[in-house]
C-alpha cells in the first residue's frame, strides 16, 4: 500500500482546519447566545434583589421598632425572659434550582402561622404588643431567606456570565484567528506546490515536444 504524499496529508489536514473552524465559530455563536440570556436574566435577578432587599429591610426596621416599644412598655428583662420561652419551629430547607443551565439555591422556609397559645410563654405575664413583635421577625425572617436565596442566584448567574465570556473571547480572538492563519498558510503552501507542480508538467511537455 502506497504511503501518502505531503501534498495528501496537507489537504487532509485543510480539511480537518476547516471543519474545525466551522464547529469553533457555531460554538462561538451558541456561547454568545447563551450570554445574551444569561445577561438578561441577571438583570432580571438584579431586580428583584432590589426589591426584595428594600422589603426586607423595612420589614427588619419595623420589627426593630416593635422590639423598642415593647422593651420600654415591659422592661429588659421580662421581654428577654419571654423571648427565651418563644416555641423556635422555624426550618429553612436549603435545595438547589437551574436556571439557564446554571445551579443556584432555593431557599424553602417551613413555618406555619402560630396561635396566640402556642407561641410558648405565659398569656397572663405578657401583652399582645410581644405577640406583634414576635410574629414581625418571624416574617421579616421569610423576608431575609427569600433575599439571601436572590442574591446567591444572582451572584451564581455573574459567574457563569464571566466564564461564558472568557470562553466566548477566547474562540473569537485565539483560537478562530489561529485556525484561520493555519488554513491561510496551508492554502498557500498548497497553491506553491499546484504552481511548481504546473511548471514542471509544462516543461516536460516541452521536451517531448523538442524531441
């Protein structure tokens, strides 16, 4: 069996340059469809961080400011004392979500509305001003899971955004310009040889020609 030329073996490989260059470019194409998305859905995120961060926030100052009246209508220390009675039910359950093709956390808070009678301290000892207080931080608590949830996804979102990017950049300005030079010097490594080739066959015509 007869080994292949040189001149084979290139167009072999300008074949294979130019399949890879086809694949690099529709990678290259899918990836920065991908970072359009993913950069909508981080603004989208963004948002509702925004917003969830500024309900929280107001939730936690009123919850603070029921925290105060009811230190100053009951004192310090009866107000503590009853916090440490307070029935603690509150589970978070820390789950995890796509989106986009990218993981990030779901935050799941268990904790149903208790009764006056069931939050655990003595109904004679206090007055309905520690039920608010107590029911203000249990919300202001969903509040604060539900932001944390947010800001962990948009944070996941930005890093997948910067990794789809390099990727992204790198196809573009290394490896399709690297590939696009090779074919180019093959090309024309090839066209040389097609010329000499040519040359030499219109000479060998001319000596059988002469003689």
């Amino acid at each position: 069996m007869a080994m292949p030329s040189a001149t084979s073996q290139t167009r072999m490989e300008l074949i294979n340059l130019r399949k890879k260059l086809v694949l690099a470019q529709r990678g290259k194409d899918l990836l920065q469809e991908k970072m359009d998305a993913l950069v909508m859905e981080f603004f989208y995120i963004a948002r509702e961080v925004t917003y969830a961060k500024k309900v929280a926030f107001k939730s936690l100052e009123e919850a603070h400011r029921l925290l105060t009246v009811c230190l100053g209508v009951n004192g310090t220390l009866e107000t503590l004392q009853h916090m440490r009675e307070v029935k603690k039910d509150f589970k978070v359950e820390i789950s995890s979500k796509l989106i986009m093709g990218v993981e990030t956390p779901l935050v799941t808070v268990h904790a149903r509305e208790k009764k006056v009678t069931e939050r655990g301290y003595g109904l004679y000892t206090s007055n309905p001003l520690l039920d608010k207080v107590a029911e203000k931080f249990e919300e202001t608590l969903k509040y604060l899971c539900k932001l944390a949830e947010l800001e962990s996804s948009l944070l996941a979102i930005a890093e997948e955004l910067e990794k789809t990017k390099r990727r992204v950049n790198a196809l573009e300005h290394v490896i399709i310009p690297e590939v696009k030079e090779t074919i180019r010097m093959i090309e024309m490594k090839l066209g040389e040889i097609e010329r000499d080739n040519f040359v030499r066959l219109k000479r060998m015509k001319t000596l059988r020609e002469r003689r």
